[in-house]
C-alpha cells in the first residue's frame, strides 16, 4: 500500500496553476501515492518549449501511463489544433467518463447522480474539416465529415456496461440519433443492442434518442443512471449534466484507454480570474478521485469525496462561482483538514 505510482501532471494555463496547487495539497493530506513529473502543454507548452505539445510531455505520459492535467487554453477558430482531442487520439483514449453528482445543495435538483460515457476518438470530432470552394469564394462552403466504427461502439458500450457493473449502477441509457442520422449513428445503436444484450439480467438497458435525452435530463434527471454515447452528443450532454449540479466546477472527466488513462477538470482555463485566488478547485480534487479509485486507492477516493462532501454540504464553504464567498484558499485549508 505504500507503493509511489508514477504520474505525469501537468498544471495548465490560465486558473490552472491555481487549482492544482490546491488539488496537490489535499492529496498531501491524504498521502496520496503519487510521484509526480511534472510536464507543461497548451500556452505553458508554448511558452515553456515553444510546441503547446511538447515532445517531453508526451514521452512522460507514455511512461508513466497516468497523468492528471488541468485545463488548458485552446484558440477560438485558429491557431493549434485542441490538446485535449490530440491527447485522446494519440493514446487511444477510447473511453471518456463524466460523472454528474449532486454536492451543492438547495440548487433546481438535489438528487442528481448519473454518469455520461462518451466515446472519445471518433465521430465528428476526427477532425476531418475542409474548405471547398462555392461560387467565386474558394472556401466558401467548409465540409466536415466524421465516422463511427462498429469496433469502437461495441467497445464504448461495453465499457459503459462493465462500469455499470463494478459501480453498483442498475441501468445504461444508448443515445444516438439513428432516426435522421441512420448510417453515422445507426451503427452505433446497432452495435450498443448486440452488447446490451450479453448483460441482460444484470444491467438494464433503454434508448433515447439525443435531444428527448437533452430535454429529460433538464426534467427529470434522476430518471437516468449511466448513459454512453458518441463523441459529439456526449461532449454536449456531460455539460449539460454539469449545469444541473452547479456547473463545470463541479464537472471531472476521465479519459481511459488500455495503455493510459488522463484525468482532468473538464471546464476552461478562465483566464479572466487567473490569479485572484477565487478559483474552484473541486472538478480538479474529483478528477483525483477518479485517479484515485482507477489505481486501486478506492479508499482514498471515498475520503476524498466524503471530505468534499463536508465541506460543501455540512460545512457551507463554497467559492464565488457555487453561490459563496470563500477564496481558492479558504476552501483548500478546508478541505485539508476534512480528510486528514
């Protein structure tokens, strides 16, 4: 048990440095078995090495097959293409897990607990955008196009259900758009049914159809328990999952492959409140839960949560953006002395 787990970190731009700094302090007090190397990427990268991917950074979480990663800065419509999508795509980060719980009380639901799997590599986000001409503007119509595999959403699904299975969680959502979208999205619902099936008894299984799925999630949200979908219609619902709970502070993502695994705050790197001191470190500390329970430390995770829990619903600490007026430090001295 007092075995050190190589991992890679890297701190992120904008509210990044911030939050990691909490988030390390913590897993101090929990004597968390991590040695860290740390790596820099996103607008850090470009400053520190001129490549918002440096070649070091990607060598270290080959290594280590482990990293936990704040949130970096991508450019709005130009400039580098998003590390987090290259990240994925490079070491085959299949599986990407949002889990969506309440911890924040007194807000639109109180009882939300559920968790999106999205498909990570493919679909529309392969990134296969082009510029064709139309009338006299040579890029005057943009075409992009995505694919789904019959390989990757028999796995994504599977993941889904082996998730469901070790988590205690009753039943698995498939959400697509198969009645417009009858190829792209029909091979998905095709190949979700063939796994389903193998769990019958065990898991149960239903279909929605994505935008029924948006608007019940925001009605009854307590009606779902694990939903798995593509690349897209996750990346839009995990969000809105997110806003049902107090927002993307509140929002961790794991992303898993059978190689590595990257754990991160999904929100943005706020760029506008960098260095005040009034960032909310949560999504960051329950990103290292995931961490936590992914390296066998389930007990560390249950101390983290259970802290986190503390602080929030018993104690009533909360930083600017959850409605309080506690700063960055407060709540990381807070939270240290919960799960010591």
């Amino acid at each position: 048990m007092t075995d050190r787990i190589p991992a890679t970190l890297i701190e992120g731009d904008g509210i990044g440095p911030e939050i990691m700094q909490a988030t390390l302090a913590v897993l101090d007090a929990l004597d968390a078995p991590f040695t860290w190397d740390r790596q820099a990427a996103g607008m850090a990268g470009v400053d520190a090495a001129g490549d918002p991917l440096p070649g070091a950074t990607i060598d270290s979480i080959a290594h280590t097959g482990l990293a936990l990663k704040g949130p970096l800065t991508t450019p709005v419509g130009g400039g580098f293409k998003s590390i987090n999508v290259t990240l994925r795509q490079r070491f085959g980060l299949y599986a990407n897990l949002r889990p969506t719980r309440t911890v924040v009380p007194g807000g639109r639901f109180d009882n939300v607990d559920l968790v999106v799997v999205r498909e990570n590599i493919e679909g529309l986000y392969a990134a296969m955008e082009h510029y064709l001409p139309c009338g006299d503007d040579p890029r005057g119509l943009a075409y992009g196009a995505g694919f789904n595999s019959r390989a990757e959403c028999r796995r994504i699904v599977r993941f889904a259900f082996e998730h469901a299975v070790a988590n205690g969680r009753k039943k698995v959502t498939l959400v697509h758009k198969a009645n417009i979208l009858k190829i792209l999205s029909g091979i998905f619902l095709e190949e979700g049914r063939k796994v389903a099936a193998e769990y019958e008894g065990r898991v149960a299984v239903d279909e929605r159809i994505v935008d029924a799925c948006a608007m019940q999630l925001v009605i009854a949200p307590q009606s779902y328990d694990v939903i798995v979908t593509t690349n897209l219609f996750g990346d839009i619902l995990s969000d809105l999952a997110a806003g049902l709970v107090g927002g993307l502070g509140m929002a961790p993502g794991a992303n898993i492959g059978e190689k590595a695994a990257i754990f991160e705050a999904v929100h943005g790197s706020a760029p506008d409140i960098a260095g005040q001191g009034i960032a909310n470190p949560l999504a960051l500390l329950m990103a290292a839960s995931l961490m936590l329970a992914h390296v066998g430390r389930q007990d560390l995770a249950t101390r983290l949560d259970s802290g986190i829990d503390k602080v929030i619903r018993k104690d009533g600490l909360r930083t600017r953006d959850l409605g309080g007026q506690v700063n960055t430090h407060e709540l990381t001295a807070a939270l240290v002395q919960a799960v010591s």
